[in-house]
C-alpha cells in the first residue's frame, strides 16, 4: 500500500510520464529481446556457414592433393622407366610425394581436430534444432573413414617410394598399380563423401534458419502480447489511479447535490486529484455554513411573522392599543405598516365615537323635546271638549294620560289663552324646527360626513395593507410566513367589511335622519301655516260663535297634527338612538386608550372572546322604557 | 510406396544406382571417383560389417599373421598346415570372385593390395563358401562376421580376433563399411527420411543382431591419434619398414 501512497503523491502529469516511460521501456526491452534473439541466431548461422566455407575449401585442397599424389606418382614411374633414370628428379619425386602427403595429412588431421561438430556445441544445437542430429554421427564415421583410406594409401605410397628409393621399378610399378591407385581412389572417395557433407551440413543450416525463424516468429508474438499486456497494465495501473477516485468523487458532488452535506470526498495522496478532493470539501463546509446561516434568518423572521400574526389576531379581537415589534427585516416593515395602519384606524373608530356621542346628545336633545312637546300638545287636547273627535287621530286615542307630561309648565302656559298658547307653541315649534335644520344642516352632516370619509380613508388604508403583505407574501415563500400572511389579510379584510359596514349605517344613518328631518320640516311648516291661518279665521269667528267654533275645531286639528308630527320626531329620535346605539356597539369592542402593550396570554384571550361582543344596553334600555310609556 | 530388395555384389548396387535403375545401391566399398564421376554421386555409411578368417574344423589353428596369410593367398609359400605348427594337411585356400566387395576389402587390407593366386577355389557366395570350408579339409577363406557358422573356426589376425574393441583400438583392419550410394537426394524426401531410419537406434539395433556393428558404436579414440602415420605401416609391414625405410631419404 506505500508503494501505491507513493504514486498518489506524485502529480499526474509525473505519474503518466513514468507509464509512459515504463511502457516505452517494456516496448524496448521486447524489441530487444526479439532482436538479439535474431542478431545471435543469424551470427550463430554465421559462423557456422564460415566454418562449412573454410572446410570446404580446405577439403577441396585435400582432393587436389590426393589427386596430385596419383599423378606425381604416375609420373615418378615414367622417369624411373626412362633408361637412364635421373636420381636427382627421382629424389625431386619422393620429395614431392612426401611433400603432398604431409600436407594432407595435415589438412585432415586440422579438419579432425578442428572441424568436427562435437567440437562446436553452437553449431551441435543449430544442427538439433532442424532435426538433423545424426549429421553429427555421420561426420565422425565419416572422416574416420577418410582416414582409414588415406591410411591405408599412405602406407601403400610409402611402399612405392620405398621401391623406388631402393630402384625396384618393378615392385614399386607393381605396388602403385595394385595397391596404390585403387587406395587413391578409396580415399578420394571417401573424401568425396566428406566433402558432400559439406553441402547437407549447409541445408541443415537452412532447415534450422527456418526453424529458428519460426520460433523468433513464435517468440516475437509471445513478447509482443508479454509487451502489450504489460503495457495494458502499466496503463491500467496508472488510470486505475485516477479513474476510480474521480468516479468517487463524482458520487460525493452527487450526494451532495441531492442534499446528503454530511459526505466527504476521501483524501488520498498529493496529486491535482487530492486537491480537487479537498477543495470540494471545503466548498461543502462553506455551503454547510451558510445553510445554517440562512436556516437562522429564516427561523428568525419566522418568529418575527409569529409576533406580528399574534399581534394581527390582537388588533383583531379589538384591541387597537397593540404596537407591533419594529425591525429593519421584511417582517418589521410589515409590522411597521401595521401599525400605521392601526393607529389610522384607531383614529377613525375614535373620531366615530366622537361624532357617536354628539349624534347622542342632537338625539337625546331632540327626544326630549318633543316629548315634552307630546305632552304640552296632549294637554292641549285633553282642554278641548270631547264633542269634536271626528278628526282625532288612532294614535291619539290611544294615548293614555300619564302623570309626568302634565306638569309641564308649557301646558300649563298654553291652557290660559288659546291665543297666547298658539303662539308660544307657533314659537316653540319655529325654533324647534330651527334647531333640527341647524342640526341636521350643520352638525350631523358634517359629522356624518366626516365619518364616512374617515372609513373610506381607512378602507383604503387596508387595501394598501393588505396589497403590501400580498407582496411581501409573494416575494418571501415559506410556509409560516406565508400562513401568517394569509391570516394578516383575513383580518384586515374582516375589518375592512366592519369598515364597511360601519360606513353603510352611517350613511343609512344620515339618509334617515335626512328624510325624517325633512319630513318633520314639512309638518312643521305646515304647522306654521296651521297657526298663521288661525288668526285670521279666529278675526272672523270673533263675530260670531259658529265661526269661532270652527276656529276652535280648526285649532284642535293642529293641536293634533302637531301632535302627530312630535310623535314622528319623537319616533325619529329613537331611531336615532338606536343607530347610534348600534353603531356605539359596533366600536365598543374596541379599546382605544391606554395603549399598554399585553401580553401574550392576554391576547390570545382577547382574540378568542372576539367572537362575542360585549352587549351594552343601558342607553337602549333607558329608551325604550321612555318610549313605552307612548 | 515398397521397397524391392536384390543382390547381386558390391559392384552391382554401385552400377545400378548410378545408372538411375535403383534409388538407393548398397556396396561395401568406396566408389572410385574415376569410375563414377558423378559429383551428386552421395556416399552414407550406416555400418560396419567385420571380416574374419576361417578354417574348416580339423584346423586347430586359432592364429595367422598378416604375412602368413599373404604367403598362404599370393605367395603360395605355405602350402601345408604343418608348415604353421598345425597338421599335416593341405592347405587350400578358398576366395570369393572379382565382383565381391569382401574380396575387394581382403586384398586392400588383408593382402596389401597384392593379387591372389590364380587357380583357387572360388564360390560366388558367403553362405555357399562356409559350406565349402566346413565340408573340405585344411580349407581357409574369409567372410563377413554376418554369416559366420559354428561348422567353422573364426581365425584372429596378428593376435587380434574381429571384435568392437579391436577396430575401434586400430589394431584390426579387416573390416569395411557399409555403404549406401545414392543420386540427387533432397531433404526431406522420402529416400532422405529412409536413409535417416537407417541411422535410427531400433535399425542399428537390429543390424547388432547381424553382427554388424552399429555406425555410433565405432568410437576411435581419438581420432588424431588414432592416426599415427606410420603406426598402420609398421603393422601392416613391420618387415618392409625395416628393409626399405631408412632415415636419409
């Protein structure tokens, strides 16, 4: 395992320049085994077709002077034959023929200590491999038989140079021709044959080239598959190296791209592959690091969206006093505009309770007087004598003669002259009317107006609140926030319908009280004209008694239509009350003053109670115990 | 493809083969280039057939010499047994005819060359001829170890019988080879393939059971010395070497 450490540490660039290096150098060593293989083959072929060359010629010699022995002999009989025989050419012959054998039995004797193949185990094993072992055997029998016949020749040429040296032509003509040209040729012969050998050595050497040929084919197919191998698996080995730590590498980014940031790339070794291996890790650390950063913030505004959806389920439930948690975060400018818009509404629900109480004064005012103008007219009527009931109204009649009304001091103004009492109550009723068109004009329109317009602001306000938190909820995602968001805007358009309900009964409220006011306008009017005629006719009754009478009737339905027109103003009042009895009750849930901040326990059993309105109804009460009396 | 095998002598398979009749002529004897001047003419030699003199039974002679022996075929100096401390018997020599390869072999290394006498007995073959020594008295002739027979007595030459040990040794020279003479012979075909079977363990094996001596067996000592020069001529003729051999020449 060192071993490989040792190839990690190296750069890759290094690593496959040594592959490189190391396949180059198996490639050499096979080029150079097959190639001395073949260079020592073709040198060993070599010297053996050298050494066949040098025999050959050697042996070739050999017959020439075998043959030259014959003839030398041959001719040395010719000059002994001659009459006078010369001695000196005669010794001129012996020396020859000794001359020619010793040079022979040099050759042979050079080719027997020399030229033999047990001699040359090079040249042995060439042999063996082209199958041609028994060459071997046969050159050995053969040069032993060169040897015998050259043995037996030699000893019979001696023979005739014996005779020859001593003058026995006869014997020596005799020896050379039974003994010692038959040997010759023996000897030639056998030298032939030695010869001849010459020439299977040499096709056994081809045979052999051959075979060895086809081994160096063999061996050559044999390295070259050793060399491609061992190529293979240097290239192997050094892709081995890299290829399996970048696909583990690669399954790391994939884990960690599929969300698994606890795997780590394995470090191994110094090479560029370790260094991409410890950069991914650190960039996982970072993304790890700034996960956790972000899981944070989002927990954090996510508490912050809690706040505020706890504060919107507060302000909600009717408590205004809540002031949101500001922060410079999305949240916090959410908050901020929440609170704005609080307090905006806050305003509103306050100017309405203002205008609310007023209205409930003009009413309370109002309800007042025309009760006590009820029961002026009723006593009025109740002076008049019961014979002329022919116009009076359902109503009168059903009237009962309560105790309080008749203390009335009006009443009692009225009941001494008819006269006087009509205009006191021409008066009474002018002013009145003056007051409930000053009423109406001034303060209840424009209070009414106003309060319109503060809800209209209000209802605006909202929709811009709830277009920034449709924003807001847009552009952040998460589920929270996103709950809390949608809470938020329920609440606001639950209180933009509140809103709008409220300006609907305000302007019902002014459309009714403007209707009444005009109707109580018209009566009174007409009770004007009423009383303004009644002089007039009262001049003429003065005269006599049936005029006056008539005066008197004409009066009575006056009394009785003013009557009728208090009760509708009284009527009117009530209503009055009413819508602001129910209008108070719409704004009583709300707390407006102050605004201390509560808690969290007391919020969420604000908002809880929410669902039931308080029911506050002592001033309807006080009403309608005034009004039953009618 | 069979093989067709024919006699005839020594001379007749060197004629055949040479006159492209047979594929392969076997011979005891060298073929004078003179005679059979074809260079493609090839010479094998697959063994080593011994010669040996023999005596008819009533010869109690175990040993001749190599003189004795010429005086008996060429000189006609011994004619009578008792002549070489043996019985009083005739001798009558019996010799093969001209176109014997044993003949030729008996003169060359027997003889030294010399003519036998004329008028002796002749028989055509070997098996013929160890009749003829066995049933004639004071016979003497020579044949190859081959077909030697119990009827006759083997005769050693200068004290030296035709063993291995004394060919290889030099000292016993009446033997030849065995030749096979062949024409144009590639490697490789099927006269090449035969030739080579001739040289196999189990052939030389079985030419042991003949009493011929396989070619690998004859192992001569060492092949320089077994050539001495004049070794062989002092053997052959230690009288001459005295009478014709002297220093100043």
């Amino acid at each position: 395992m060192s071993r490989r450490n040792i190839f990690l540490d190296l750069k890759i660039a290094g690593r496959l320049t040594l592959g490189f290096l190391v396949a180059a150098l198996v490639a050499a060593l096979a080029a150079g085994v097959v190639g001395i293989q073949r260079s020592e083959s073709l040198s060993r072929q070599n010297d053996f077709y050298h050494t066949l060359l040098q025999l050959n010629t050697s042996l070739t010699t050999g017959r020439s002077f075998l043959q030259l022995m014959n003839s030398k002999a041959q001719q040395t009989l010719e000059d002994a034959s001659a009459p006078n025989p010369s001695h000196e050419t005669l010794a001129g012959d012996v020396a020859a023929l000794n001359n020619l054998a010793a040079l022979y039995n040099q050759r042979l004797n050079a080719y027997a200590q020399t030229g033999l193949l047990d001699q040359h185990p090079d040249q042995l094993a060439l042999l063996n491999e082209a199958g041609e072992e028994n060459l071997a055997v046969q050159q050995r029998t053969l040069i032993s038989s060169a040897q015998r016949t050259w043995q037996v020749y030699q000893t019979a040429q001696q023979e005739f140079v014996g005779y020859i040296s001593a003058f026995d032509f006869r014997d020596a003509q005799t020896t050379f021709q039974q003994q010692g040209q038959p040997t010759n040729s023996d000897a030639l012969s056998a030298l032939q044959a030695l010869i001849q050998l010459n020439d299977r050595l040499a096709s056994a050497v081809d045979d052999a080239s051959n075979v060895e040929v086809r081994n160096q084919l063999i061996t050559t197919l044999i390295v070259t598959i050793g060399a491609f191998l061992a190529i293979a698996l240097v290239g192997w080995f050094i892709s081995e190296t890299l290829v399996r730590r970048l696909r583990h590498l690669h399954r790391v980014t994939r884990a960690i791209e599929e969300g698994q940031f606890n795997e780590r790339a394995q470090v191994a070794g110094r090479d560029e592959i370790a260094e991409v291996a410890l950069a991914v890790n650190a960039m996982v650390e970072t993304i790890v690091g700034l996960l956790e950063e972000t899981r944070q913030q989002r927990d954090a505004l996510a508490g912050a969206a809690e706040h505020l959806f706890s504060d919107m389920r507060i302000v909600n439930a009717g408590d205004l006093r809540v002031s949101a948690t500001v922060s410079d975060d999305p949240i916090g400018m959410l908050a901020n505009a929440f609170n704005f818009t609080v307090g905006r509404f806050r305003r509103l629900v306050l100017r309405t309770q203002t205008t609310i109480e007023q209205l409930e004064v003009i009413a309370r005012q109002s309800l007042e007087r025309s009760t006590n103008f009820i029961s002026l007219v009723r006593s009025q009527l109740r002076d008049v004598p019961t014979s002329r009931p022919t116009s009076a109204s359902p109503t009168s009649a059903r009237v009962p003669s309560t105790g309080p009304l008749q203390s009335d001091p009006h009443r009692s103004a009225l009941q001494p002259s008819g006269q006087e009492q009509a205009e006191t109550l021409l008066q009474q009723v002018q002013s009145t009317r003056e007051t409930l068109l000053q009423s109406t004009r001034e303060e209840l329109n424009k209070r009414l107006g106003g309060a319109r317009e503060t809800v209209e602001k209000a209802s605006r306000s909202i929709g811009r609140l709830s277009e920034l938190i449709s924003t807001r909820a847009s552009a952040s995602t998460g589920g929270v926030t996103e709950r809390m968001t949608q809470a938020q805007l329920q609440e606001l358009a639950t209180m933009e319908q509140l809103l709008h309900k409220l300006a609907w009964e305000v302007r019902q409220t002014q459309f009714n009280v403007a209707s009444d006011f005009t109707k109580l306008d018209a009566a009174l009017v007409g009770l004007t004209r009423a009383a303004g005629e009644r002089p007039e006719a009262g001049r003429p009754s003065d005269a006599s008694e049936g005029a006056l009478l008539a005066a008197e009737m004409q009066y009575q339905e006056v009394l009785r239509q003013a009557g009728s027109f208090a009760v509708e103003v009284n009527a009117l009042a009530k209503r009055l009350a009413a819508i602001i009895q129910e209008m108070r009750s719409g704004i009583i849930a709300f707390r407006l003053e102050g605004a201390a901040p509560l808690s969290e326990q007391e919020k969420r059993e604000r908002s809880s109670a929410f669902a039931e309105p308080p029911t506050e109804r002592s001033f309807a009460a006080s009403s309608g115990n005034l009004f039953s009396t009618w | 493809m069979h093989i067709d095998v024919s006699g005839g002598g020594s001379l007749t398979g060197l004629n055949d083969v040479t006159s492209h009749k047979v594929d392969i002529g076997n011979s005891d004897i060298y073929a004078d280039p003179a005679t059979y001047p074809d260079p493609d003419l090839t010479d094998h030699l697959v063994c080593i057939i011994p010669f040996t003199m023999i005596v008819s039974s009533d010869v109690p002679i175990a040993n001749l010499t190599q003189e004795q022996i010429i005086d008996i075929f060429t000189t006609g100096k011994y004619t009578n047994w008792s002549q070489l401390q043996g019985p009083d018997l005739r001798i009558v020599p019996i010799v093969r005819p001209a176109t014997s390869g044993t003949r030729a072999t008996f003169r060359r290394y027997v003889l030294g060359g010399r003519d036998e006498r004329s008028n002796l007995v002749t028989i055509s073959s070997s098996q013929d001829l160890v009749k003829a020594v066995a049933n004639t008295p004071g016979a003497i002739g020579y044949l190859a170890v081959s077909v030697l027979d119990p009827q006759v007595h083997p005769i050693s030459i200068d004290g030296y019988a035709a063993t291995l040990s004394n060919i290889a040794s030099g000292h016993y020279s009446f033997w030849s080879y065995e030749h096979m003479y062949t024409l144009n012979v590639t490697s490789g075909s099927l006269v090449d393939r035969f030739l080579n079977f001739m040289l196999t363990p189990q052939v030389q094996q079985q030419a042991t059971l003949l009493h011929y001596i396989p070619i690998a067996d004859l192992k001569f000592a060492q092949v320089s010395a077994y050539f001495p020069g004049a070794t062989l001529s002092v053997l052959l003729y230690p009288e001459k070497r005295k009478r014709y051999f002297y220093e100043s020449f």
